[in-house]
C-alpha cells in the first residue's frame, strides 16, 4: 500500500537526492523520504520545493498537495492527462444525460444520509443523550424516503441539505469533553476547534478520493450531486460525502473526547475571528487520519477487509464500471 507523507516545518525546503527527497530546514536536513512507496505527498504552508525535487515527483508519479497552515486546499502537481478516454466519454455522456445523472445523485444522498444516521443510531445505543439525537435521525429517516421521490437535481440538493442540517442539528451530543462546544456546522473560514477538526479532515480526505479518481481516469471536476464550476472538482466532492462521517466525523469526534486534542490546542484570535489549529495539532491530527485510513474494515463488494484508503479507491472503480455499464452505483456504507 503507498503511503502518504506530510511536511509541514515552515520555511521547509525539500531538495532531490537520488530517489530521495531530503527535507531541510534552514540549511540543516531534517528528514528523507524514499519516493519507492510514496503515492502522495502533503506541503502544509510554506514549503519550497526545487526544480530537482519537482522532477522526482512528476517522474514517480507522485500526487503532490499543498494546503495553507490552516488546512485549507490551494492546489496539487500531478503529471500526465488520462488515458482512459472510453472512460471518460462515458463520463460525460452519463453526466449529460438528465435521468443517469439524477439517479447518480439520489445514490450518493442516500449512501451519505445512512452513513450519517448509523452513526447518530450506534451514539444511542451506547447511552449517548437520545433526547436530542432521536429527533435528528427520525427527520433524516424521513428525508431519506424523500430521496426517492425526487425528479430534479435541486430537490436531491435539498434532501442532501435538510438532512445535513438536522444530522449536524445533532452532532453537539456527540461531544463529550469539556471545554468543546459545537453549535452547528461553520466554514470558510471554521470559527470554533470542532469545526476546525472537520474542516481539515474532510479537506484531507477530499486529497484522498481526488488521488482514486486520478487514478481510476475519472475526470474529477464532473460529478452530479456538485454541478461543474470553476475549480471545483465536483466527481470528488461528490464521492467523498459516503466517506465523511466513516473516515472524519468519527475521528474527530474520537480525538475529542478521549483527549487526543485539547481546548489548548487552539488559539482565539478575537471575537467574530476564525480559530487557529496550532501547527502540532495539526501534525497529531494528520497523522491520526492517516491512521484512520490504514484501518481495515469490512468491505462486502468483496467479502474481505481492506484499508480504507483502498476502499476508496475500489468504489471509484465501482463508479467508474457503473458508467461503462450502465449500472447503478452503489455508495460505501460500513455496517
């Protein structure tokens, strides 16, 4: 399995060596990374690489990322175009075809509305405050059957979003350590460390799905559920909600509250200012991600466990075969 690797010492420069990339730190080498089982490489704020390591990278195939000190996407170096234009043909024949692309997008609701719902169930089931989490799973069951009524991409949209609400509605009950809170969900930038926590995970695993869908030769920027817009990579926004609440809301709400992160690992920058991640809980909750997405579980399409990451990469397939196909595609749901 390639693994991913992070570098986030600000003012990092990271030089070619061979099949090596050392990383060095004000003139001082720090670290070296073997590039024979890198698949994917993370630069968080300000880190320089040089022309040699850039030739490394493109020459190894290597998907490099690069985010701000706060986590937030700015951009990736990936090589070549795809190949698989029968692939992509389908894709885009399937994608402008109305009743295909409304069938895609009510598969993909409905596999994230269970997902989130299991998770708000399984809470109850271990003692969890069932007054304030039932409400939100009666009313997203009820969304649920709703999906299947739906005629346009906009009532799909809608369901998405009520459920959404009303699972996040919940989501406060699930945080048990004092000195968290978490009134609902905000963004861009997140203004309270619960969000933060989401935010940087589902921007992590947002790296993760794009890396599949390059891969598997899928165009990333045209899904269904997301409709194209500029910069935006809709098919990977869209494949990434089944993933949400499995690979990032319960990391985050773990991390919480068996004291992994703390209210001190966060700093106010003033009232109506977004909070600040300090730069090693940003480094303990990577690491604690990547851990989350080295876990095996179940997956039933094929009767064995797998990593997760790899997961994701096989339903990418699963979406690519059902444009090929012509079949439906079924979301990731971990039982």
């Amino acid at each position: 399995m390639m693994r991913t690797a992070y570098v986030t010492q600000p003012g990092a420069s990271l030089r070619r060596d061979g099949t090596r990339l050392l990383v060095f730190v004000q003139r001082k080498c720090e670290a070296e990374l073997t590039t024979h089982d890198l698949g994917q490489l993370v630069l968080v704020g300000n880190v320089l690489l040089t022309p040699g390591a850039i030739d490394l990278l493109l020459e190894r195939g290597i998907d490099t990322v690069m985010l701000t000190v706060h986590g937030r996407y700015r951009g990736r170096i990936v090589g070549g175009g795809s190949q698989h234009i029968i692939l992509r043909l389908a894709q885009y024949e399937a994608m402008r075809e109305e009743g295909r692309c409304l069938a895609v997008a009510k598969s993909i609701v409905r596999g994230k509305i269970i997902n989130q719902r299991r998770f708000l169930l399984r809470a109850i089931r271990e003692g969890r405050d069932s007054k304030r989490l039932r409400p939100s799973v009666l009313g997203m069951r009820a969304t649920l059957a709703r999906v299947n009524d739906c005629s346009t991409l906009d009532e799909v949209r809608g369901c998405e979003g009520s459920a959404a609400a009303a699972y996040f509605r919940a989501f406060g009950a699930l945080i048990l350590a004092e000195g968290f809170r978490f009134d609902g969900r905000n963004r861009r930038p997140p203004m309270d460390p619960v969000n933060a926590l989401l935010s940087l995970g589902y921007t992590l695993l947002a790296n993760v799905v794009e890396a599949a869908v390059q891969v598997v030769g899928l165009d990333p920027y045209l899904g269904a559920l997301h409709a194209p817009e500029h910069a935006r990579p809709s098919l990977v926004c869209d494949l990434q909600e089944e993933f949400r609440t499995p690979a990032v809301d319960t990391l985050v709400v773990a991390a919480i509250n068996r004291g992994l992160v703390e209210p001190g690992d966060f700093e106010e920058a003033g009232e109506g200012e977004p909070v600040v991640m300090k730069r090693e809980t940003f480094r303990m909750f990577a690491k604690a991600f990547e851990r989350r997405m080295a876990r095996p579980v179940l997956y039933e399409p094929l009767g064995k466990k797998l990593m997760l990451r790899a997961i994701v990469e096989q339903q990418a397939r699963r979406f690519a075969r059902a444009l090929v196909e012509g079949g439906e595609y079924e979301p990731y749901s971990p039982r």
